[in-house]
C-alpha cells in the first residue's frame, strides 16, 4: 500500500477483517478510524468481488471526494495515483475508476443530498455500496440503492456519525442489525490510536451541546429544547469590535408575510466574526411587507450606513424576485456583484455556528437586539424529534437563516478559526 499505517484498534480490525454481511455498518464519534477502516474494507471487497460496477455515495459528490478518495489515507493515497482515474465530469457523471490486481472496477460517485437524488441511482445494478455520511441522506435514496445492490455477494458499507435516536437509520438496520444479520460497530475516539490527547483535547472543544454528545461521545441523543444553549448573553454579546476587521459578508433571510432580514458579519483582526449591524422588516412586525424594490433600497441604506464592501452577500436561495431585483441593480450599485444563493444547510449550518458560538469565536454586537432575543429562543420542534429528524421549528428564526447562510458560505474559514481557536 502507498502509506504507512499507525496500529489499528480491534474495532477497526473487526471493520476491516470481520465486515462480511449485506449492510455493514460503522458510526461513532468523529476523527474515530471508522472512514479509514471503511476504505481499506471496500478496496478488499472490490478486489474480491467478480463484479465491475459499484456506487459509491457522499451528501455530494465534492464531500464524497473530499472525505473518502482524496482524503489523508482515502483511496486514492492508499492504492497509489497510478490505479486511480477520477473524473468529476463524464458520461453518466464522477466515476472512479480503479485497476485492481489487473481488473477494472467502476465506482459512480453520487451526491444525495435530497430526494430528487433518488432518480440518480434509480435502474442501476450494482455488485456493492459505499456510503459516506448516511444519516444525512432521504430514507428513500437509501431504499433504492439497497434494492439495486442485487448482484450475487453485493455488500453496502455505510459510514456514520450518530444523529436522533428515532432516525429511521438508528431504528431500522442498527437496532435490528443482530435480527437482520448486519454487521453494526460502534466507534469512539480511543478507536483512532494515532490521536494524541492534545488533539483529542481540541477537536473535544470544537463542538458543544447535543453536537458534543453526538460528535464527540458517539451518542444518539435528541436535540432538545433551545437550538443554541450554548449562547450566553455575557459571554457572546459585547459592546464593541476590538480593532478593525479583514473582511465582511452579509446574509440575507427573506420573507413576504415573514420578516426580510439582513445580517452585516465581519471577521476582526483578532480572528473572531462578529455580528455587526442587523436590519430586519415584516408583515407581521410592522404591519405591512415591503416590494422588492423598496427592499433592495433598504439594502442600499444598510451597505452604506455600515460603509460596508461585502465580499460576498449571501441571500435566501428562494428569494427569486428579490434576487432577480438585485441582479438587475449590479452596475448601479457594485456591492450586488458579489450576489450569491446561499447554502441552506441546516443541520450542518447549526452545528458550525454552535461550535462558534462555543468557543467565543462568534459575537455578536449588543444593538443588535433581534439577533439576540432569537438566540435565546430558537428552539427544536419536537414533534420532528419523534419523526427522527432535527428540525427548528418555524419561529424566532429569520436572523438565525440569515447568519446561517454566511457561515454554510464561508467554511473553510470557520475550520481554520475552530482549529486555531481550540
């Protein structure tokens, strides 16, 4: 193999060695070998397998890259460039294509980030399954590629972290795995035996609340209560930005009956983000809503109030008439160049601003009293926990979208700041 390996712990041998079943399953904490273990797996089972095609699945297809094939000991480092050909871009989209032991295997790498992926994978036959960040992925794409895994000695093999303990995952294949005779393994950081507890020490201190127990404890708990209740008024509300700052990015959260709300976020020169000015408009708050027009000069007014050049504005992906609005004004008002649709994420989105909210890494400015009180009371809907999944409920949440946006658009920033930070 191409890299030198640490010693593997008995669960990651048991996941390598002992994985024989139709589902196999490994979840558990982050950064716990499990992904790791996974891919050494799935190479075996290729090289075994007298079939030629396989899927392989990622919430997309850039984070399936990112996390299982171009990854620190992912396949491609493991097998060497020399057996590996990725295509991002091809007839019948990404494909891996692996020459192992004088055989060519086809792995079509496929983004299901919502049901509509469903249709990707539909009619397929394939000989095995990788499944990267399953839980993140519609029960319905994952029903159809167990049903096109109909080839003789087809395997999945599934990666994890824990989520709801009602997720439909969670209740169906690991609660009935011995009945069902899948293989299931549970994974906790002591798993990765090449982590030094410094590191274990900070990347404990990157997450906080139900994400420290899920992430970090390997636990399956409900999100309960407040969303953010790690938010401490003394601790992440201030008077003033210490200092200048490096860069700035607005997030916008529109709404028609609902508040519109704009967020002004900039990044200090002491590597914090802070929330530094907020306008907000609605229906229901003011009586009446605003045109897109009237909204789009609003916009204007907020820009130069705060002598504001956004390197990006981040804005509502379904707020088409506002965008289309804005878009129309780029040349009158340069600022509307740097329109983008933002990532809606919400799960991950929440997760990264908990982690920055955790560390004292995200702040916000005391006059912006809307943003707080939504802090305070942005809570999970219960009735979706019993459903299996972590849903906020649809209230106290216009400028929690709208910070939502800025974070999901600038992640690689947010991991630099979390890993300078712990």
């Amino acid at each position: 193999m191409a890299v030198e390996w640490d010693p593997f712990s008995r669960n990651a041998l048991r996941a390598i060695n002992q994985t024989n079943s139709f589902i196999n399953i490994l979840e558990g904490a982050v950064r716990s070998s499990k992904t790791v273990a996974a891919n050494i797996r799935w190479i075996n089972f290729l090289k075994e397998s007298p079939h030629s095609e396989f899927l392989m699945t990622g919430v997309t297809s850039d984070t399936l890259y990112r996390n299982v094939i171009a990854a620190d000991h992912g396949i491609i480092d493991i097998i060497g460039q020399n057996n590996c050909d990725y295509k991002s871009s091809s007839k019948g989209g990404a494909q891996l294509r692996l020459n192992l032991n004088g055989q060519e295997k086809v792995c079509y790498c496929v983004g299901v980030p919502n049901t509509k992926a469903e249709s990707k994978i539909r009619g397929m036959t394939i000989g095995g399954w990788y499944a990267d960040e399953t839980t993140l992925y519609p029960e319905k794409v994952v029903k159809t590629a167990i049903n096109r895994m109909s080839l003789p000695g087809a395997k999945a093999i599934w990666t994890m972290n824990p989520d709801n303990p009602y997720h439909y995952i969670k209740k169906e294949y690991i609660d009935l795995a011995q009945e069902k005779n899948y293989s299931h393994i549970h994974f906790t950081l002591d798993d990765n035996l090449s982590l030094t507890e410094e590191y274990k020490n900070n990347i404990k201190n990157a997450y906080s609340g139900v994400w420290y127990q899920r992430m970090i404890q390997g636990l399956w708990v409900l999100a309960e209560g407040l969303v953010y209740d790690m938010f401490s008024e003394k601790q992440n509300v201030v008077s003033t930005m210490p200092g200048g700052y490096k860069r700035e990015w607005i997030g916008i959260d529109y709404g028609t009956a609902n508040d519109t709300v704009f967020v002004l976020i900039r990044l200090s020169n002491n590597n914090k983000l802070y929330i530094a000015d907020e306008w907000r408009w609605g229906r229901k708050s003011k009586g009446y809503s605003k045109t897109d027009v009237q909204l789009r000069k609003e916009l204007q007014k907020f820009i130069k109030r705060n002598n504001a050049k956004p390197k990006r504005i981040f804005i509502d992906p379904s707020a088409a008439s506002f965008i289309e609005e804005l878009y129309q004004h780029r040349f009158q008002f340069k600022a509307f160049k740097n329109l983008v649709r933002a990532d809606n994420s919400k799960k991950k989105g929440i997760q990264r601003v908990s982690s920055l909210l955790g560390i004292n890494a995200l702040l916000v400015l005391e006059h912006c009293e809307g943003v707080i009180e939504e802090f305070m009371t942005y809570s999970w809907d219960p009735k979706a926990q019993q459903r299996g999944e972590d849903e906020p409920l649809k209230e106290y949440d216009h400028s929690m979208d709208a910070i939502r946006y800025v974070i999901n658009g600038i992640v690689r920033l947010v991991k630099k700041i979390l890993k300078s930070a712990a």
